[in-house]
C-alpha cells in the first residue's frame, strides 16, 4: 500500500481548541465521505468551526458542498466556518469555484463566510428555490 490515503482511509476528526471546534481531514472528500466531514464539524456545537484541509488528497463537487452544508448548520447555530490549507485537488476545485483570495496570500479565504453570505437562502426539500444572496 502507497503512503497516500484511500477512501477507506477516510477520517474527519473534530477537537476543541481554545473556543473553537478544529476538523482535520484526511483522504479523499467526495459524496462517499461527506457526510463524515458534516458530523466532524457539527460535533463542536455553537462553536466557530476550522477545517484544515492539509490533508486532503481529493475533493470534488460533493466534497465542497460538505463544507457548504456544515457552514449552513454552523451559521445557523450563530457561529462561523474557516478553512485552511488547501492544497493539491481541494486548492484547485476551490480557485475553480472562485472560492479563493489571492491576495491573502493564498486560494482559500480564511472565512468561508467571506465566500458563502450568512444571508444566503438554505433549500429546503420541495420548494426548489435556492439562490445566492445579493
């Protein structure tokens, strides 16, 4: 076996720092592994959430919208969610979707509610209007 994770190798494993609930992932993030991400991240509760995605050696569509469902919850909970160091594969799918600031001296705003307005509509089942807020 290779040094590189596999999806069975998955893991997204929350724990408190000072007042924040830190995740690090490990592996492959796509629609298989998602929902492991969600529940690392809302494990911290009403806490601000960081994601560090250092070791993150896949992520597409489905792994970014992990992150846009626990940012949802989290917002909803009254704190904030943060990323940090995308690399590889999550660094380009987040440039791609112009979720990124090169000016901050990398591709990844240190906030995604910088990215992702607090204001922003949550689809609910059924009622098929999901929009960006202006």
């Amino acid at each position: 076996m290779s040094g590189d994770p596999t999806q069975d190798e998955f893991t997204a494993h929350g724990a408190p720092f000072r007042d924040e609930w830190h995740v690090t992932v490990r592996g492959e993030l796509d629609q298989s592994t998602r929902g492991l991400l969600v529940l690392a991240c809302l494990e911290g509760g009403a806490r601000p959430v960081v994601v560090d995605l250092s070791a993150v050696s896949f992520m597409d569509a489905a792994g970014f919208g992990g992150l846009v469902t626990a940012r949802a919850v989290i917002a909803m909970r009254g704190a904030s969610l943060a990323v940090r160091n995308a690399t590889g594969a999550a660094d380009r799918l987040l440039e791609l979707l112009e979720a990124s600031e090169p000016a901050l001296g990398g591709y990844w705003s240190p906030r995604l509610d910088q990215v992702l307005p607090s204001d922003m509509p949550i689809e609910r089942p059924g009622d098929g209007a999901f929009g960006w807020a202006e």
